[in-house]
C-alpha cells in the first residue's frame, strides 16, 4: 500500500462550494422573509427571498445529486451507519419541533383556559369534524405507509416492479393528502390569526402538511432512481431514509389526528 492510500474505511468528502452557497441563499431568504413582513415592506423584499429560496433549490438539486454520485462509489457498510445514525439523529431533531407545538396546544388547553371559565376550545370557534377529511386523510396516511413498505420489501428481495409501482402508489396518495388538506383549510370557518387555538391548530398542521410535501418530493427522487436502477438489495439507503421519514410524518399525523381534532375539538 503506498503513503497515499487510503488506510480507513470512512469516505472524506472533497472541498465543496455548496454549504457556503446554502448558507447564503437562506440568509438571503430569511431576511427577505423578515423584511416582507414588515408595513414598510418593497418589493425588492420579495425578490430577495424569492432569489433565496431558487438558491435553496438548486443548492438541493446539485449537493443531494453530488451524494447520489458518491453513493455509488464511496458508500461502504460503514460509511452506511454513519448515514443512518445521521438520519436518527435528524428524526429526533423533527421529534422534538413538534414537541413545540403539542406543548404549545396542550398548555393553553390546561393552563390558560380552565373549565367553568373559559373555553376550549374558545368560544365562537367553529371546529373541523374529525370523522370528515380528517379522517380521510388518516386512511390515506396509514395506506401510504403499507405502500412504501411494499416498495421497501421489494427493493430488499430484488422485485423493481414491486418497488416501482409502490413507491408512485405512495407518492401519489401523498399528493391526495396535500390536495385534501388544502380544500380542508380553504372551507375552515377559522383563520390563522383569530384566536390562540386556530394559530396553534394552523401551526401543528401546517408544519405536518410541509413535511409532507418533502417527504413526496423526497419519495418522488427515490422513485426516478428506482426507474433508473439505482438501488439494490445492498446499496438503498437513500430509500431507506425517505421511508423512516415518511414514517415518522405518519406517526406525527395520528397524534395530531388523535390530540388536535378529536382531543381538541370536543
């Protein structure tokens, strides 16, 4: 083995333009973001976040594709792990953003409104039966997850029709739920500002709707590169991953169905 070899089984990425790159669209988009909101705003406001959030995109679009083209080579068993422990670790991350929001439902349920006082929820508020699109959209959920997981089966035992036609099943049900949960908050009878208890229901949901719609796109690349033969038996992680998160979107969405529309909306 010569002086130059490499002796460890870890993949050192080479010097990359894209986490500065990254990180100067999304300031670009967030002080764009921050600047809009205020009364003086100018349009100039919009195109600043505007130009960061096309920056985020097509920092994505190349650095994911940069990983992809490393997979390939570099993605040894070990190199694996440490991807899966990363992905773990950026699950308990999503963990704990919706720990905020539950919390934030939960205490102004018990600590600010008090039976025999007041309300909730508040009075006035004309809440969401949860036995309607709510309930839709947790079958519509639950059916995404057996998908997937006939996807992920298929993959392991080498079936590229099974993993095909599972992963565009699961991809498409999450289209219908973002679809279904649009019209759901285009007829709610409550906005986002009128009172503590829409602001949080929007939040929660909300937030859950936007991982869901990463989780389709991230479901969507996986399905263009199954199309491609791009994962086998061995080499799949990049599946791997999108199914733990939609997994875990599954999860965050029966507690949400569970606690905010049925809890909740008593």
């Amino acid at each position: 083995m010569s002086d130059h070899a490499q002796k460890h089984p870890f993949h050192l990425v080479d010097p990359s333009p894209w986490p500065l790159v990254a990180a100067t669209a999304a300031g670009m988009f967030t002080g764009g973001m921050v600047m809009f909101m205020h009364s003086d705003r100018t349009p100039a406001d919009f195109w600043l976040a505007a130009l960061g959030i096309a920056g985020i995109l097509f920092v994505m679009f190349r650095w994911w594709g940069n990983v992809i083209s490393e997979s390939k080579i570099y993605h040894n068993k070990v190199v694996q792990i440490g991807l899966r422990y990363g992905m773990s670790l950026f699950i308990a991350s999503e963990v704990m953003f919706f720990v905020a929001f539950f919390w934030a439902f939960f205490h102004n349920a018990f600590v600010i409104f008090s039976p025999g006082v007041t309300e909730w929820p508040p009075a006035g508020v004309e809440v969401l039966d949860p036995w309607d699109l709510p309930f839709l959209n947790t079958l519509i959920l639950l059916l995404s997850g057996c998908t997937l997981t006939w996807a992920h089966h298929g993959c392991l035992e080498g079936k590229k029709k099974d993993l095909v036609q599972g992963l565009a099943l699961t991809v498409g049900l999450g289209i219908i739920f973002l679809a279904l949960q649009m019209y759901e908050y285009s007829h709610a009878a409550f906005g986002f500002a009128d009172n503590i208890y829409s602001s949080t229901f929007y939040m929660a949901t909300g937030f859950h709707g936007f991982h869901v719609f990463v989780g389709t796109v991230f479901l969507a690349v996986c399905l263009v590169r199954a199309m491609k033969d791009g994962f086998d038996a061995k080499q799949h992680f990049g599946l791997e991953a999108a199914a733990w998160y939609w997994h875990f979107v599954d999860v965050v969405w029966l507690f949400l169905f569970f606690a905010v529309y049925i809890w909740g909306g008593e």
